[in-house]
C-alpha cells in the first residue's frame, strides 16, 4: 500500500506541475499575441514581442505554441485584451502591484480585490504605491553567460543604469527608451538573455516578519494563479528559511 500511495503522490504531483506548465503557457502565449497585435508581428521590429518571445523560450514553451500565438494576433477570432494595473496593499504595509491582461475588467478586479482582502490587505487606487517603484527595463542573463567584471563593463557600455551580479546571474537596469538597443548589445556578446521586459523595481523594500511573509506570499501565489495576471511586484524582504518553506 506504501508503494501505491507514493505512486498516487507523486502522479498527483505531476499533473499539479503539469497544470502550473499550462497555465504558464497560457500566460506567455497571451503577452506574445498581445504584443504581435499592438505592434509588427517581427520580433526584430517589436521589442515587446521580442521580449515575449525570449520569457516563452526560457520556460521550454514549444516553437509551435509560439508561431501559433503570433498568428493568433492577425486572425479575425483574436481576443481584445486590456492592459490593467492594480496596486494595493498586502499585509505589513507592503506595497504590491498586479500587471493583468484581461477581457473582462469587471470580473477581474473583483477576484484581485477578493485576494487582497483575503489576505488581510487591501485594494487602492491606480497611483497609490506605484510612486514607491521605478518603471524600467530589466534584462537578465545567466551567471555562465559572462563574469561580473565583463558583463558590468559591456552593460556600461551599452547604456545600461545599473548591473547586479550574483551567483545566480546577471540582472541589468535600463531606462524604459533604453532597454531595447541594451538587450541587443548584450545579446550580441553573451547570447540571448533569460529574460527581457519592463518590470517596477522597488525605491526601497521592507522587512516583514514570517508571519506576515507568509501571507504575503500566500497572496502573491494566489495572484499568480490568476489566469488574467501577468506580473505581480512587491516591496519586502522575507528571511531565506521561510522563502525555503514555502517553495518547499
């Protein structure tokens, strides 16, 4: 029977992960479409679907999935999706933005609004926290790609405002007009980067207890499994052994 349940657990497991690949997918393929419609369907003339394009790659998403979501953009059955930010406040104080893309924003701000409330935090209005992150371009790489004295010295050059190395890789801070003649530059040294975008870089960032971590988090996750939300940002820290914890 202990041979049996390990079996059901781990089956369940996979078709948990299996469940999260699709729902990804899904995710990436709406950015790519999105980003084919609003612009060229080349990525060597659409930074953004360029940009969605690599986060597809970086995830293993199939070639065929992604042609089929640039063809998607041009074909009469397209879904119209709108571009929305909400901003709100997890528990502690913590400021959270929430990138979706929706089709219908009335059913989505209630289920964010449900989340935060949920969660022991609240919904506000557009502008409310947004004021504590800098919008910029964000290019990451992998540690192997380069060393930290080279990757630094080739970002300068490019017009890059800021590199972070750790032994977990390179991540690179642009200007949002920036970001795109950046990446290029980087690319054509070190090969194609990890991830490309704009993201909401935290000013400043907040130490919470695990307590309050954990409901942080647990909000965050659940924004995550939202199909209609694409990014979610936060402004805290929480110590090493419950970010442990809760991937575990």
């Amino acid at each position: 029977m202990a041979g049996h349940s390990q079996f059901k657990n781990i089956m369940h497991k996979k078709g948990k992960q299996d469940a999260i690949r699709s729902k990804l997918f899904s995710k990436l393929a709406r950015e790519i479409t999105v980003a084919a419609k609003l612009g060229l369907p080349d990525p060597g003339m659409n930074a953004r679907l360029r940009a969605a394009i690599i986060a597809a790659r970086a995830e293993n998403m199939p070639k065929d999935n992604i042609e089929r979501a640039i063809k998607k953009a041009a074909g009469a059955d397209a879904e119209n999706y709108d571009e929305v930010r909400y901003e709100g406040y997890a528990p502690g104080g913590v400021a959270v933005i929430v990138e979706a893309l929706t089709d219908n924003r009335n059913r989505t701000a209630g289920e964010i609004r449900s989340y935060f409330a949920k969660a022991g935090g609240s919904l506000a209005e557009t502008g409310a926290v947004s004021f504590m992150f800098d919008h910029v371009g964000g290019i990451e790489f992998e540690a192997k790609a380069a060393s930290e004295e080279a990757m630094l010295d080739a970002a300068i050059e490019a017009g890059a405002e800021d590199v972070v190395s750790t032994p977990e890789g390179h991540e690179i801070t642009t200007t949002l007009s920036a970001m795109r003649d950046v990446a290029q530059a980087l690319e054509a040294k070190f090969g194609e980067p990890r991830k490309v975008g704009f993201v909401w870089k935290p000013q400043t960032t907040i130490a919470v207890d695990d307590e309050t971590g954990e409901k942080i988090l647990r909000l965050m996750d659940s924004l995550d499994d939202n199909d209609d939300v694409q990014n979610v940002y936060a402004n805290f820290e929480v110590s090493d052994a419950l970010m442990a914890k809760m991937s575990g």
